[in-house]
C-alpha cells in the first residue's frame, strides 16, 4: 500500500509539473505582431519616454520625454505617419528655467478644443526640498500655424504636494484632478482638483491629504471618476505594516463630493491584509461597464508565485463593501511577464491589456491580454516580448493605446536602435 501510495503521488507530482509547462507554454504564444514606429535618439543620451501615447483624430501620436528636447529636461512630442516612416516634431521642449517644470513621467491628455494637458514631476515657481522645485500643471495649445503655446495651470508649492508621476484625467465640466506623490499636510501626498475660472486662471482644490496610515500614501498613479463625480485610486504605500510591507503594501480609495465642498474618503480595499494579495500599485484603477474596478499591482501575488505582481477586480457587494478578485499572478519562475507597470485598458469584448517591466522569454517585459471565460476565470496570452536585441525597445512602463482597428500603441524607456527608447505598434 506504502508503494501505491508513492506511486499515486508521484504520478500527481508528475501531472501537475506536465500541467504547469502548459500553462507556461500557453502563456508564452504571442498573438500579435510588433513593430518599432519610432526610435528616439539624442546627442545628450537619456532621451527616456516613460510615458505612453495619445492619438488624435487623424492618427497622429503624442507622447512625452523625461529627458532631451532643447534643454535636455525633457519634451512633448508628434509623430506623424508618412510614406518613408513616422516623423517627430517636438511641440515643446520644457526649460529648467524656475518658472516651467520639467521631468514629465505622468501621460498627456486631450480635451474636446484640441488643447492638450499634463503633468511635471519638478520645475515651477515652488521651493521643495529636492532643490528642483514642486512641479507643474500644464496646458498645450495649438495655433493656425501648427505652434503650440505653453501655459502653467498651477504650480506646487509644497503645501499643497509635489513631486507628480502621474498624468490627469478631466470631467464632463473640464476640471482636472490629479495625485501627487508627495507633499501635503503629512508629506504623504495629495490628491488635487483644478478648476478653470471665467478670468482664465485655475484655482486648486486640495481633495484629501494622505496621512501614511490607514488611508494609504504615496499615490503613484492618477485617479479615475465614476458617473456621480466619485475619484478613486490606490496608494502604493499605508494601510497598515506587516511583515510583508514595512510601511503597509497601499490601499485603493474612493473620496466623494459633500455639501459645503468637501470630501469625505472610503477605504475599499487594503492589500496590507490578506495573505497572497498583491503590494505597492503603482497604476492607476479602470470601470467596467458593470461598475467593477480592475487594477494591477507590482508584486506580491500568492499560489506559489513569488512577488511578480497581480491584475485583480474589485467588485462592490452587499453592504457598501468591496470584495477582491485575483485574475493573474505573474509567474517569475516561468516565461509569464513580471512586475506590471501600465495601468490597463479594456477592448470591446471586454479583454484586457497591459504591459510589465521584465520577464517575458527575453526577461525584458511583455505585451500581455487577458480574456475572461464564462466561467469567471481569465486566461492571459503573451502578444509580445520585449528583447534587447539592438531593434527592438525594452521595459516598458505605461499605459498602452487601443485604436479603432484593435492595435496597441505604446513606448518602451530603453532600447530601439540607439538605446534610447522606442514608440512601437502591436498589430493584431
């Protein structure tokens, strides 16, 4: 009996080994086809587009630079397509000169006029202790000629936060909201609502002050809105220490308008609590169309995957609470990408996409989709794998794009063929 014990036990083992190589097998098949748009070069080196891209009517792309441009500190650029291949135009080169800000990590937006909006990490009128200063608000607007002029829509003081990663998002009335990473009243960081005004100016409103504890810190990402002008995000620090996370892993939020023009915050969910769960999001949360809230985080993850991150639903319940859904661990032991980093997107159909930092065959990021099933469960494929192979861009950082023909646009902060960063293409 012993023996057929052994025998049943190893023949498991042997099946589960079988079973698991499948599934890395399936996870490693790549469904789409990638080519490099752009390759970014610069005298100076460093030209480093960690931001994704935005695309306007005509096909046209935006993006930004954390570094190069005339000043070295960074730029907003277009591509255009044309016959020979896609052509750069820097639309603003930003200057370190105490009044722009410079050092853009967060991507850009459009309103309905054209006009385009984003984000600076340092530079500005403010006096933080970085000695680079607190960071900016800025607005992009083209003219008949095809210049585009620059104005600041707010400088950070400090006070009221600095140091800003992520980029913006505007309501139907076209008030901006954003987060800062740092700053405020407990140097925790921010999150922020800017209003424009009949005299053209756009007074700042400071939503909530993180305070490290409970309610999280160190917003990384942006916010996203719901219908009733409820702002939700994550923090990638607070919510408590544990063994895991000696500052706490982050927790996702919710601050909702009150009379009087305050606003009140709801914690929904704290990855500090549960065992397997993922830790530090860095991204930024989407809506399904049922109300649900999809979101990655940069490691952590359970099932025998050691801290490569996670995609996972909140899901409102019974009660006013939120209850949390794994869909993917990412698998550092396997072919599986790891440390996902761009905040997702959904297709029509419902799939999800996104990007990681490593892992992949080459260990240098993925393009990944996940489908879901009818029953509950999601199965992810692998649309590509980022190599440093002199061609081809690595480590990709952000958001891809999803155009009307079902293509993925994006950017990778290293590689291409100067080593500078690559804006590519993933052609489905």
């Amino acid at each position: 009996m012993r023996d057929k014990t052994r025998f049943i036990g190893s023949v498991t083992a042997v099946f589960a080994i079988f079973t698991f190589i499948l599934t890395l097998l399936a996870a490693q098949t790549a469904t789409g086809q990638e080519q490099v748009l752009y390759n970014f070069f610069n005298v100076g080196d460093s030209v480093n587009p960690v931001a994704g891209v935005i695309s306007d009517a005509s096909g046209n792309l935006y993006g930004t630079t954390f570094y190069s441009g005339a000043y070295g500190n960074g730029m907003v650029f277009e591509l255009t397509p044309t016959a020979g291949g896609w052509e750069e135009k820097v639309l603003h080169s930003f200057n370190p000169n105490g009044i722009d800000g410079f050092g853009v990590t967060g991507g850009l937006i459009f309103d309905a006029a054209g006009n385009i909006y984003g984000t600076t990490e340092f530079g500005g009128t403010g006096e933080c202790t970085n000695g680079f200063g607190c960071g900016t608000v800025f607005e992009l607007s083209p003219s008949a000629s095809g210049d585009w002029t620059e104005t600041i829509l707010h400088d950070f003081q400090g006070t009221d936060g600095w140091e800003v990663h992520a980029g913006l998002v505007m309501d139907a009335a076209g008030n901006l909201y954003g987060t800062t990473a740092n700053g405020g009243t407990y140097s925790q960081g921010t999150v922020f609502e800017l209003s424009p005004d009949k005299n053209g100016s756009w007074p700042e409103t400071t939503l909530h002050n993180f305070t490290g504890g409970v309610d999280g810190g160190v917003p990384w990402g942006s916010v996203t809105l719901d219908s009733a002008g409820n702002v939700y995000g994550m923090t990638s620090a607070g919510g408590g220490t544990s063994s895991e996370c000696k500052y706490g892993c982050g927790v996702v939020f919710e601050l909702s308008p009150t009379t009087g023009g305050h606003w009140t915050g709801r914690l929904l969910h704290n990855f500090t609590t549960l065992s397997g769960d993922g830790h530090y999001p860095s991204t930024s949360l989407i809506f399904d169309a049922a109300g649900n809230l999809y979101g990655t985080a940069g490691s952590g993850g359970g099932n025998g995957h050691i801290n490569g991150g996670i995609v996972f639903e909140l899901m409102p319940i019974a009660g006013g609470k939120w209850q949390e859904k794994i869909l993917h661990n990412f698998n550092q032991m396997g072919m599986d990408g790891v440390n996902p980093s761009g905040t997702l997107i959904f297709d029509r159909s419902g799939n999800l996409y996104g990007v990681t930092q490593s892992g992949g065959s080459d260990g240098h990021g993925t393009a990944f989709e996940l489908t879901p099933s009818a029953d509950g469960s999601w199965s992810e494929s692998i649309l590509h794998n980022f190599s440093d192979n002199g061609a081809d861009g690595f480590l990709p950082d952000s958001a891809l794009m999803l155009d009307a023909s079902g293509n993925l646009y994006g950017t990778t902060a290293s590689g291409g063929h100067f080593g500078l960063g690559t804006v590519f293409e993933i052609v489905r």
